[in-house]
C-alpha cells in the first residue's frame, strides 16, 4: 500500500467514533514495567480520562515488542495502533477530542515548550538513573526488565536494553554526567514547571491540556516509586504548588470518575 493510501485509510479510521473496547497496553505492573514506561503509560492513561475516553489497560510481558514503535504504551482503538503521548493526542484530535483547542498560537507553543521540557528533562533523567546509575541497574531494573524471560535470555535482553540506552545517553551528551547533576537537572525542570504553575489549577487556564497529563505522569511516578534512594522524589517535594497539582489531578481523575474495568491501582508502580 502505498504512502497515500495508507494516510487515507487512516483519515477514514481516525474519523470513526472511540470504541468502548479500545485497550492500552503496557508491560506487566507488578513484576516487569519500569520507572519511566509506568510513567509514560500514566501520562496518556491521564490524558484520555481528562478526554473522557474509555481505556481498558492491559498488561503485557512483550508489550514493549508489541509496540509499532518499539515504546510503551501504545493503545488499539479499532484497527488502529498508536504509540506514545504525542501521536495519541494527534490521533484522538482527529476523532474530535482535544484538551488544546482553546489555546491560542502563543499558548500552544508555550505548551509544546514544556513538553519538550519534560521529555528531554524528566524523562531522560528516569532513564539514565534506571540504566546508568548502576546500583539502581543491579538492584531494580535489570531484574525487573528480565523477570518474564528464561535463563539466559533474561540477562541477555537486560544488558542489550541497557547498551541501548547508554548508547542513547553518549549521544545526547548525558553518559557524562554525574547522578548529583542529574538531579539537579531534575529541580531546575521541577522548578520552571512550578514558576509556571503558580497559583493556577492547570497550566493553562483552568482546564487541563496534555501539558498537565505529561507532568502528572512523571511527577506521580516519581512520587509513588521506591528507587535506592530518595533523591529523585525529594527534588519534586520540593515544590508544594506540584504535590497539590499531583494530589489534584489524581482526586479529579483517579478518584472521582471511575470506570467499570477500571483499577485505579493500576497506576501505582511497585519497583522494590
């Protein structure tokens, strides 16, 4: 199928209406999923309750296998696969669900900046202290990353997902740094996200944009895992108008509103 085809047929698929069956997949909650992947998974689990879209979440040992794009989560709503927060939203947006219409030029790439922020901060941060901060390595990632495989695939898989990022690392210019200046990266984005914050209930006027669902995503996990150290949640606690914003958007949208088939324990990483 050619380019053009395969964009019309999935204009005609993203015009259909959201199914009450569309499922989210991640990998599995108690034993498997890492910091940043649970985070990740949170985000967009977020971003489609604040959309009012039904998602079943699914866990899944090879999800991250699964995935078109080779990351986690990714959702299935009809014939359609979709990876990650950014083309999820684009995808939900054609189907006529967005959090940003109401923006203005100006905000809207305001908004983008600071997920960008997040993404190259935040993100970056969780995967470095998963797979380069080798006490975290031995102790928690590698063998959570393992445990669905055999002996000795498990190790095999572990320390090739682990070349892979510090390959990642070396190329963004982070392989050198020390865990000190990542958490201090981490509080200098904890505290532009707070200054922007301010008073306000969301980001952006008074209703959430997926700026708020990327946010929440990464500070609530932060907050709620169990790494060797406390550091990395410290620099979040830091900022009260942040834990407020957390305790917000979890009451709103975790508490308040569930769904049948739903768990809101789902979100909740257990790494130790």
């Amino acid at each position: 199928m050619s380019l053009a085809a395969e964009a019309f047929v999935s204009q005609i698929a993203a015009a259909e209406p959201w199914p009450e069956n569309a499922a989210l997949f991640q990998p599995l909650k108690d034993d498997q999923v890492l910091l940043s992947d649970c985070a990740s998974s949170l985000a967009v689990q977020a971003y489609l309750r604040m959309c009012n879209l039904p998602v079943q979440v699914c866990c899944r040992a090879n999800a991250e296998h699964m995935s078109p794009s080779g990351k986690v989560p990714f959702i299935h709503v009809g014939n359609q696969v979709v990876s990650e927060l950014g083309p999820i939203v684009q995808f939900t947006k054609a189907k006529g669900h967005s959090l940003s219409d109401g923006l203005d030029d100006v905000q809207r790439a305001e908004m983008k900046a600071y997920m960008e922020l997040v993404n190259n901060m935040l993100l970056t941060a969780e995967l470095y202290i998963q797979w380069c901060d080798e006490a975290t390595a031995a102790q928690i990632t590698r063998p959570r990353y393992s445990s669905p495989y055999p002996w000795p695939l498990n190790h095999i898989l572990a320390y090739q997902k682990q070349w892979e990022v510090r390959r990642k690392m070396s190329a963004i210019g982070w392989a050198g740094k020390s865990l000190e200046q990542v958490y201090e990266d981490v509080s200098q984005c904890c505290q532009a996200l707070s200054q922007r914050l301010g008073t306000q209930q969301y980001f952006f006027n008074k209703q959430p944009t997926e700026l708020d669902a990327l946010v929440f995503g990464h500070l609530f996990t932060i907050l709620t895992t169990q790494l060797t150290s406390d550091e990395l949640s410290d620099k979040i606690k830091s900022y009260s108008n942040l834990l407020s914003f957390c305790r917000r958007i979890e009451h709103n949208y975790f508490q308040e509103h569930e769904r049948p088939g739903l768990d809101p324990l789902s979100i909740r990483p257990s790494l130790m």
